[in-house]
C-alpha cells in the first residue's frame, strides 16, 4: 500500500473512531463529578489494610496479580532489547573513547545530584506505602540517577560502578522475588499473594503487610530494567561500529 | 474545572501536537521531553502524584534519551 | 467544557497514530506511538477525577481517611502504565536499530520497495 492510500485509509477509520469517540464522550459520566464506584471500595479496603496509600494497596495488594502481569512484560521488553542490540559478528566494539570534553561544573554537577539522586530514589521506594512514590517510581529514578556518572564523563566510571550482567541477575531476582511471594502466600494463605505479615498501624513505617516488601522486589526489577536498556543503547550508540558495508 | 486543569490539558494538546508534527526524530526527542514534563504537570494538576513521578523519570528522561540514542545509532557513519 | 479533557485524550490519540500512519522514518513513528500512549493516561486519569478532591494518598503521619478523593484505582493502572510503556518503547526502537542494521533504511516505504 502507498503513502496516498494509506493515509485515505486513515482519514476514514480515524473520522469513524473520532465521530464514535465524540458520541462516547457525551454520554460519560461528567468530568470531575463525584460519583467513583470503584473509589470507594478501594480506599475502604485499603484502610482496612493498613496502607496509607491507596495506590500502592490496589497495585501491590488488592490486584496485584496485574502487577505481576505488568512485572513480566517489563521483563520480556528487557529480554527483548538485550538480544536485539548485543553487538553483532560483524560489529566491533571501539575500545578508545573520543576525548570529548566535559565542563568542570557539569562533572561536578553529576558528581554532587548522584549521591542525592540515590538516597532520593530509595527514600522514594521505601515510603511508597506511605506517601506518593513506590517500586516503579523508586526504580526509574535509581536507574535513571545511576547514568549521571555518563554526564559527569566518566564512562570508564560508570562501567565499573554498573556491570550490565550484575543488573541483568538483578532484574530477574526482582520478578522472581515478587512471583515466589505470591506463591508462597497461596501456600500460606491459600490465595495468591495474599498478606502473609501483620499488617501493623495505619501510616506507620512497618505497616501495610506485604506491600512494602512488594514494593522492594519491584524496585529492584525497575532500577536494573532501566539500568540494562540505557546500558545497552549507550553501548550500541557510542561505541559500537559495524564492519564493512553495514548492509546486506 | 480549574484554571489549572484546563491550561495543563491545552498545553499537553498542543505540546503533543508539536511531537507529531516535528518531522525529523532528533527535533522529536527534545519536544517530547519537554511534552513528558507537561505531562506530569497535568497529572499533579488531576491530583495524582504516583502518576506524575513516574511520569516525570520515565517521560522527560528514559524515553527521550534512548530515542537520542537510537538516532544517533541510525545516522551514524558507517 | 466538561468534556474538554475527554477531548484531548481522544485528540491525542488520533493525532498520533496520524503521526504513525505519515511517517517516513521508524524511530518517528514509535515517538509517535507514545504519544498515542500519553492520550490513554490522560483519558484514565480524567475519568477518576473529581473536583475539590484530594490525592488518595493519607501519608505519614495519616491524615483523616476521607473518601473525598480521586480514584486511586484508575491512577493504578495508569502508573503501571506509564513504566511499563517505556520498556515497550525501548524493545521498538531497539527492532528500529536492528532494522536499520540489516537493511540500511529506517523509512517504511523503502523497506517495502526492498522486499519487493
């Protein structure tokens, strides 16, 4: 199919979708009304459970075997990039580094927000079942802060604070920990991920049950699923030269 | 509906519009950072932080810096 | 004006996958995709907001659990969302690089014209 008919294509599909859409939209419930079903419960259960933030109790306990669904697409995504962009036979990888240079207050910026940046991240990931933060947000910003060493121009440095194989065991460990918690609960419990632990004061650090620990086990698959995508773009980006022609 | 709310959702339309319509990937990469960012500023506006701090490692930094990188991967010399 | 955010979500959507079907080069139309994306976040996130609310979040020490809150349900699956599309990002454009490896083009039309 061409250009001109593909978009043709589009402008009548897309015009029926956005006619539907629009119908759709005229008959939803009002944009900031007050009627939330399902809000209701959740913050109910929640309270119950002890977990003062009540997204962190629907993600990690009272479905958290979407989680666990969501978990392994990030870790076949993970897979997925590792095998498509691992140098191939005819590439090469160049050990010398052009000599770019890097402003002293940029290296000493990167320097200075790395040590803030992971206290940050982990503060992020331990609260989460307390205030707004979590695995998945703790992860992306330790995997995220990891990479100012890159900025501060220390390749050979973030090399070695960060070997790729390391973080690819860790990204497993992570989605294994969280699958082995949810079974252990059904061996326990009778019920997949089910709480297991007391579930301690509402708002207190020890509370919530499990969905701290969940919380964990998934912030460190997010902090070495980033750390090994980054890695491995970084690596195909700068370093890696392909042979001769490059096509076939 | 609040001030906020509707300047946040306009600012997200147009900025994702700009996304779209820049046509070379490298430009993309710079307005869609700059689109993540008033993403996260939309979803604080709709009252939800969890959303806006992922929102806000993942859109303005992560994807626009592999869409740098695999740029950089495509148009480099071979 | 109660319908504007339903609006832009459906807006951005369309405007992206317009984005995908125009585009000449790979890397632009999984860009492209993410702002389609970006148009489901805002649609889950419009639907569970409610004026005047507050985050569903009570915080340490906790204040009063009230249910005068957004919905945290929609906010959960937007949160999950949003990370685990980055990764799926990531596995597109890495199939862009390698696409580009083996057949030296990274625009569709030209990939088409080389199959034959």
């Amino acid at each position: 199919m061409n250009r001109t008919a593909r978009t043709v294509m589009f402008l009548v599909a897309g015009g029926g979708v956005a006619v539907l859409a629009v119908l759709a939209v005229l008959r939803m419930p009002a944009f900031g009304g007050s009627h939330h079903p399902y809000r209701d419960h959740a913050v109910r259960a929640s309270v119950s459970h002890a977990t003062s933030n009540v997204v962190a109790s629907i993600n990690f306990d009272q479905r958290g075997m979407d989680t666990l669904g969501e978990e392994t697409i990030l870790l076949a995504s993970v897979v997925g990039v590792s095998v498509l962009l691992r140098p191939a036979e005819d590439e090469s990888k160049s050990e010398h580094l052009g000599s770019g240079r890097v402003l002293d207050a940029t290296r000493l910026g990167g320097y200075v927000l790395l040590p803030v940046t992971l206290v940050v991240g982990f503060d992020v990931v331990a609260q989460g079942h307390l205030t707004p933060g979590g695995g998945f947000q703790g992860g992306v910003v330790l995997g995220t802060g990891m990479h100012l060493l890159y900025v501060a121009g220390r390749y050979q440095a973030l090399e070695r604070l960060r070997p790729v194989s390391a973080f690819e065991w860790g990204e497993a460990f992570g989605a294994a920990a969280f699958a082995c918690l949810g079974i252990s609960s059904l061996l326990v419990t009778g019920a997949f991920l089910a709480n297991v632990i007391p579930w301690g004061t509402f708002g207190g650090l020890l509370s919530a049950g499990t969905v701290p620990v969940l919380n964990g086990a998934v912030g460190v698959e997010v902090a070495s699923g980033v750390m090994v995508l980054l890695a491995k773009f970084l690596e195909q980006a700068i370093f890696v030269r392909s042979g001769e022609g490059g096509t076939r | 509906m609040t001030i906020i709310v509707a300047a946040a959702l306009t600012l997200v339309a147009v900025a994702g519009t700009a996304v779209v319509v820049a046509g070379r990937p490298d430009r993309q990469a710079v307005t869609l950072s700059l689109f993540g960012l008033l993403l996260a500023v939309l979803f604080m506006a709709l009252q939800a932080p969890d959303v806006a701090l992922s929102q806000i490692g993942v859109g303005t930094a992560i994807v626009p810096l592999m869409v740098m990188l695999a740029v950089r991967k495509v148009h480099q010399r071979r | 004006m109660n319908i504007y955010a339903y609006l832009v979500a459906f807006w951005l959507i369309v405007a992206g996958s317009a984005g995908i079907v125009r585009s000449r080069n790979l890397i632009h139309s999984v860009v492209c995709l993410s702002v389609a994306q970006a148009g489901t976040y805002v649609l889950l996130l419009a639907v569970g907001f409610q004026s005047k609310a507050s985050p569903p979040v009570f915080g340490s020490p906790p204040s009063k659990p009230s249910l005068s809150v957004t919905d945290p349900v929609v906010q959960a699956m937007t949160l999950t969302d949003v990370v685990v599309s980055a990764t799926v990002t990531a596995l597109l454009l890495a199939i862009a690089i390698q696409i580009h490896k083996r057949h030296g083009t990274v625009d569709p039309d030209e990939l088409r014209a080389l199959r034959g």
